[in-house]
C-alpha cells in the first residue's frame, strides 16, 4: 500500500491564505476550533474518495457525521477492512460533492481546525471544492516535535494517532480505526498537548 508523507504533498495543498498555528491559546476569542476525523477508500487523498467525514466541537459535540456513497469507486477491500465500511454502509448515502456547501459552512464557522495528519485530510477535501478560512494545526506534527522532548523517539519520524493517545494517556479512545473515535483522540491529545505545553513554558521561566 503506498504511503504519502507529509513533505512529498501536504503543504503545497494548503490554501494560499493558510497559516499553520501551532497549539493556540485555547481562549473565547482565539480557541474557537473543530477537530476532524475522516475515513477514505484509498491511502491517497488525491485520489480516494471520502466515506465517512467527522467534525467535533471544542467539547467533543458532533458538528458533522457524515456518509458518503463514492462516485468512482465500486469497492474498497483494504480500507473496508479497516474501517468496517462497504459498500453496503454507503450505497443509500448522497455523494460527496452535493454536500460541499454544507461541509465548508460547518469548517467556517470555527476560527481553527484541528486535525491527526490534518494536512492530508485538508488535501482530500479542498480536491473536492471545500474551502476554509481557519488556521490549521496538525497534532501529528506537533506530536512529533513535542515528544522527543518527552524521551519519545518514532523510527518513522511522526508518532501514530495510537501511540500519541498512549503516550498522553488517551488510549481508551483508540478502537479499530473509526472517524468519529479517531477525532474524539485526536481532541484529547490536543487537549493534552496544551497542557503538556503550558508546563514547559512555565519551567522554562522559572529556570
């Protein structure tokens, strides 16, 4: 199964306006965000189609849970596997493209967005015509630059959405690959990442 990496394609996909934001301050004015959790039929967000599309609110209340019948694809073994989507789950469900008002309504109603590989899950929505004017932050980044300085080292370079919620104590959100639970962790790890950031900075004053 091929693999795209963050640098072979996720930034040059941002849209001209985006500006990366690394764990803002989570404020009433400023911490305004959506975590999205997404399932594909494919590995490749270019190509793959979008089946299940998930957006939570800072509280974890569900903004978007959504279905998607694919337009191209007929079946999708590996990634049904996975996700335990088929065929079947799908084939009553709209495609996608009659839902992109909706979705980018939903995305532009919060000043942040937050994803795990969020740049990858942004690519495969703007292929499909959904903008947004939030800033990003890809925990899966930060994941990987905050936990070395935890003692935490990936032989591949980012740490999985798995061992990021082990790591900060948020396994039990981690059931075989789900949207709705990928997003649920990917809040809770963010949440966790705040707070695990605040205390660097407040040693870093007082040393």
């Amino acid at each position: 199964m091929t693999r795209f990496t963050y640098e072979d394609w996720a930034r040059p996909l941002l849209l001209p306006h985006e500006a990366e934001c690394i764990l803002p301050p989570d404020t009433d004015d400023g911490g305004d965000y959506q975590v999205i959790g997404m399932t594909l039929t494919g590995p490749d967000p270019i190509r793959a189609e979008v089946l299940r599309l998930v957006s939570l609110d800072r509280n974890g209340t569900p903004m978007l849970d959504m279905l998607f019948r694919p337009v191209e694809a007929k079946e999708w073994p590996e990634a049904e596997a996975l996700t335990g989507i088929g065929p079947a789950a799908v084939a009553g469900c709209e495609h996608m493209f009659r839902c992109v008002p909706d979705i980018a309504m939903t995305l532009r109603c919060c000043n942040h967005i937050v994803g795990y590989n969020a740049y990858f899950q942004l690519a495969a929505l703007f292929r499909r015509g959904v903008t947004w004017r939030a800033s990003v932050t890809d925990v899966m980044v930060e994941a990987a630059r905050m936990l070395p300085l935890c003692g935490y080292e990936s032989r591949k370079g980012f740490p999985s959405l798995r061992q990021c919620a082990e790591y900060f104590g948020r396994g039990e959100y981690m059931p075989k690959h789900d949207a709705y639970e990928d997003a649920l962790a990917t809040l809770e790890c963010y949440r966790a990442m705040q707070d695990h950031q605040r205390d660097i900075e407040e040693w870093r004053e007082r040393t």
